[in-house]
C-alpha cells in the first residue's frame, strides 16, 4: 500500500503515468461518471459501484471501458469491490461521510477523494491550468457563480462556471478550449473532501463563503463539522477572500485561515463599506477596496434603482451581486464592465419568480428557497404572505423561522412529508393564523391543491409565495420540477397562461 499511496501522491498532472491504476468510483450521479468517464480516458481501471444507475450512464460506461456494478444494497462492500481491491477510492458528493464502504476504505487505509480534488489536480490537461474562483454558502451560491462569470466574460476572459451549478469540474477541465478562469460552485460536501492528500491541495486565486445557516445537518452531524467544511474554501487563497460582514461565522472562517500571503480579506455587506469593503452609500453600491485611495473614496458600481428595473433590487439578491463583484474586480474587471454586466443580468427560473399577478395578488416561485434560511430571506421581501412551506427539512429546526415572520403572514399553506413540525411551530408562534394543509401524496396532485388552498386565503395587496424552506424530494424530482408544477398549477387556476404583456419579473416591492 506504502507504494501506491506514493504514488497517487506523485499523481498531480494530466501528463503524468495514471495507467492501470486501480480506482473504485462510489456514484453514478452526473458527477460520479465524470470522475470514470476522465480516469478511463486517462488508461486507469475503473470499478464505479451505484445502488442505481441511470440506464443511458451505464450503456455509456460500457462504451469507455469501464466497469459498473450496481448493488442496491450497499450496507456493506459487495464481493467484487474486495476482489478489485482498489488503490484508490473517488466518493460522489452524495455519499455520506460515514457510508458503510467509505468506513471499508478507511479501515483499509484507502485514500479517499472527491471530484474537485481529481480535477485540480489534473487542471492543466490542455495547457496552461485556468485560475480557480472558488464560492460556497449556504445560500445563493450559484446566482453568484453566474454573476461572476459572466462579469469575468464580460471583462474579457476564458471563463466557466462550473462544479456543484451542474457542469462537472472535470468536464471544464477537460474542455478542449481551455480557460483563463473558472468559477466552481462548491457545495459543503464536495468541500468536506478536499484538502485531505498530499499532492492535490487546492490553492484558489480567491475565494468567497457568502452566508452561513443550519443545513445538511443531517449529512455532517453538527453545525461545528458544517461550518469546519465551509471554511475549507479559503485555504490556501491566493489573492481576495471574500466574506459577509453581517455573517460573523464568514468573518472567522477568514481570520483563522491558512492563506498565500498577502491575500486580503475582503467584506460585503448592506451597510456603508470601511476600507476593503464592499457595500452601499446613499442607494449607490460602492467597491472600497480595489482602488489606490480607499480610505478616502470609492467606486460606484451601480444603483438599487438600477437593479430595481432589472428585477434584482431583493437584499438577498444585493448581497450576491456584492460579492460576485468583490470576486471580478480581485480578477481585475473593471467597474463599467460590472455595471453593464447588472443592467442586462437575469436570475434563473425559481428565484424569486413572478408568475402573475391577479386580483392584486402577486403570485411567486421561489422554489430556490429549500432551506429556512433561503425562506427567510425571500419572505423578508414581502410585506404580506400567503406562505406555501414544507417538504424534507434535513433536519434543521423551522421554529425560529415561523416566529421570524408570524406578523407578515395572512395564512400558511403546509406541503410535504414533515408538516408536523411545521404545525407545531405554528400552533406555537402564529395560534390564530390560518394554516391549511395538503395531503395529496402524487406529485401531480399537490400544487393545484396548494394553489387552491393558497387562493381562498389571499387578499389584494399579499403575495403568494412558494418559499419552501425545505428540500424537494419527498414529493418532486428536484426544486424545478417543484417549481415548475406550482406555476402550472396557478396558470392553470386562473384558466390558463398569463397574459403575453404581463411581466416576467418584478423587484420586490415594485
């Protein structure tokens, strides 16, 4: 084992000897067959275990040579994955800390790597490596990602978003264009396994961790493990960390990492920017730390009378745009670039989605919100909400959140398999609310009910708002299909599609 485990260490380019390598790949989501899809590419063997596997990715696998089995039943390692004895272990961001076979590789002493790791240490297969912007948080990582990149396009790069926003790092990496920079989305489990091997330590040019609230508990066993893997996105950073000056957990995470030196602490924030900041003066937001003179002057970057017109003026939404900022001016963007760049910028499908608006009620799709602390942050946006809430809370505590808000409600409308304690926080912090509940168990039949339900409660002047605070796949595929449902089903309440003249979007408030 003394050997291969020298030599994986060694293994830290594309053009360097990976053939016949031995590496079992755990997952065959989107990013566990990109790991087998690069490593059979690179001549090692690969043995990818899945309790399922989609049927065109393992037609796929056959054709590049490598091996699948599917075992549903993985509560322990199967016989073949012994047999094949791997020198190597690459997890999908899915698979649990403590799975079963991930206990098996650690009691064999089996080093374990995630996809990012991989892909670092192979970025440099079309020449030279592109500069990685790193972005993590609990919420609004991959509106961002999209923010930055698109400033950095704009500026004039090679660019990629990429990582947990859909597109495989490994994919971007092995992109035969090749890029000046990519923008890699890092959700809290990829980070979990990153920086773990000699050899494949990640040294991001800069870094954010935008926002830090309870989530995925239930996949890192406590808040402490949670924050511990967040703040892993800062190590080694090499020019800008960038972190949330009302989030005292970002603050901390940059004081205690281990960075190049002379990278910079970099602040965003809603309030007036100190030195090094960014923030807002007077309704202008303004970036003080790129700039020669900062403690006496600032750069304006836009208005939030500008992006009220483009439909980004919600503080949520400001605060990404901060940051996103932050990270394209630390890559040199100039600040005329940024602000073309919010003029025409969008937010995707789910985010704070107007529907339409009839009767004087507003009708939105934040479907994006699958968290209480995404919830909190779009309920915060409207002065009175008919809230559709519920679905698998992740084992994240909801009372808080429903106290939170309990006055700006005019009813609640509870979907999902955890309602229970949906009610009883209702019962506890809102006794006289009306709050109505969805018992369907076909996804198909849930959101005309909500939406029924939701429709009897509003009044002119509310919002309807579909912010979750929960994850989607008690009911639904995924929080687009959640999304897309509920906005069907209010299409298909008023007797069909909106009006051809009626908005797409709308800024709070407007």
């Amino acid at each position: 084992m003394t050997g291969s485990r020298e030599r994986l260490e060694a293994l830290t380019s594309w053009h360097h000897d990976w053939s016949g390598l031995r590496v079992a790949v755990f997952g065959l989501g989107v990013t566990g067959f990109s790991v087998a899809d690069t490593l059979a590419e690179l001549g090692a063997e690969v043995l990818v275990v899945a309790s399922r596997a989609d049927a065109e990715r393992a037609m796929l696998l056959e054709v590049i040579g490598a091996e699948l089995l599917e075992e549903p039943d993985l509560s322990a390692p199967p016989a073949r994955l012994v047999e094949f004895d791997p020198e190597l272990v690459v997890v999908s961001p899915g698979f649990h800390w403590d799975h079963p076979l991930l206990l098996w590789a650690d009691h064999r002493g089996l080093p374990v790597w995630g996809d990012i790791e991989l892909a670092w240490r192979l970025r440099d297969k079309v020449g030279e490596p592109a500069d990685w912007i790193c972005v993590t948080g609990t919420n609004g990582k991959t509106t961002t990602v999209q923010l930055t990149a698109t400033m950095l396009l704009a500026g004039g790069s090679r660019v990629a978003p990429c990582g947990n926003i859909g597109v495989p790092v490994l994919d971007a990496i092995r992109d035969p264009q090749g890029f000046d920079v990519l923008v890699v989305e890092l959700s809290s489990y990829q980070l979990h396994w990153i920086n773990r091997n000699r050899g494949g330590v990640l040294s991001p040019y800069s870094a954010a961790c935008l926002n830090i609230a309870d989530d995925h508990l239930d996949w890192h066993g406590s808040m402490e493990a949670y924050i511990a893997a967040k703040a892993k996105v800062y190590d080694n950073a090499q020019v800008a960390c960038v972190y949330n000056r009302a989030d005292q957990n970002t603050l901390r995470m940059v004081e205690e990492a281990e960075v190049v030196e002379g990278a910079r602490a970099i602040g965003f924030g809603l309030d007036i920017p100190g030195p090094s900041d960014f923030g807002i003066v007077d309704g202008i937001l303004c970036d003080r730390a790129f700039l020669e003179d900062r403690r006496n002057s600032a750069i304006e970057l836009t208005t939030l009378d500008e992006l009220a017109e483009a439909g980004l003026a919600a503080p949520h939404v400001v605060a990404n745009i901060l940051a996103a900022s932050a990270l394209a001016r630390s890559y040199g963007v100039e600040p005329q670039v940024i602000r073309d760049v919010l003029t025409a910028f969008r937010l995707d499908a789910h985010r704070i989605e107007l529907v339409r608006v009839e009767a004087g009620v507003s009708w939105v799709d934040d479907s994006k919100a699958t968290n209480p602390h995404a919830a909190d942050a779009s309920l915060r946006a409207y002065p009175s909400v008919v809230w559709v809430v519920g679905g698998l809370l992740k084992g994240v505590d909801i009372d808080q959140l429903v106290s939170a808000h309990a006055t700006r409600l005019r009813g609640a409308v509870l979907i999902g398999v955890d309602r229970a304690a949906l009610l009883a926080a209702f019962e506890r912090h809102a006794p006289g609310l009306p709050v109505l509940e969805v018992e369907a168990d076909e996804t198909e039949g849930v959101m005309p009910l909500a939406v029924r339900l939701a429709g009897g409660l509003a009044r002119e002047g509310d919002t309807v708002l579909l912010a979750p605070a929960a994850a989607s796949m008690d009911q639904f595929a995924d929080y687009a299909e959640r999304g897309r449902l509920f906005q069907a089903a209010v299409n298909e309440f008023f007797g069909g599609e909106a009006d051809d003249d009626e908005p797409a979007s709308r800024p709070p408030g407007a």
